[in-house]
C-alpha cells in the first residue's frame, strides 16, 4: 500500500467480526483500508476499498501502476475479507522492520 503505508509499517486490525461491537464499519465502506487473502497465493494484502455492490469488493492499491488489486484479481466478496486497519504506526514503531524482506 505504498506510498500510503512504509514497508515495515505496524498495522492494527479489527478481524471483520469484531468490527461493529468496537464502534467500526462493517462490511467495509469506500476509503476504508482493509486486511484481504489474496486469491491465489497463501498471503495477506492491504488495499483500500474502492467501491462496494452488494458482497463483492473493489480493492485497489495506492500505486495503481505496481498494485495487484481488483484491476487484476477481480472483486473480492466479503469473505475474502479479514478485518479494517483501525491505525498504521511508521516502521520505527516496528521492532521487527529491519528484519523482513519486501
């Protein structure tokens, strides 16, 4: 989610079933960052949602040139969706940044 958040950024999720009882959103509204499982490989990506019809999510990255968003993997249903980033904290925050690999 470069430029919006540094590698090695600490994120603060709310897992999309706790969302509502903690006062946040849920599904997601558009401009809200979120937690997603990438549809083809064992991972986690963080995009914005860029818009919403009825389940199904468009996710979209902050560097539309480099990101592997809804523009190639298409809308994402709720389901796919683990939770909203609630804070990002910068890398410094991150005790374990310097140590992962982009």
């Amino acid at each position: 989610m470069w430029p919006a958040i540094e590698h090695g950024a600490l994120l603060h999720v709310v897992e999309g079933a706790q969302c509502r009882a903690l006062g946040h959103p849920w599904p997601p509204t558009p401009g809200a960052l979120v937690v997603a499982h990438h549809p083809f490989r064992r991972r986690l990506i963080v995009k914005r949602v860029a818009a919403r019809d009825g389940e199904r999510f468009v996710l979209r990255g902050d560097a539309p040139v480099e990101s592997e968003d809804s523009g190639t993997l298409g809308a994402f249903t709720v389901d796919a969706l683990v939770g909203l980033v609630v804070k990002v904290e910068p890398p410094s925050a991150n005790p374990t940044a310097e140590h992962e690999q982009r």
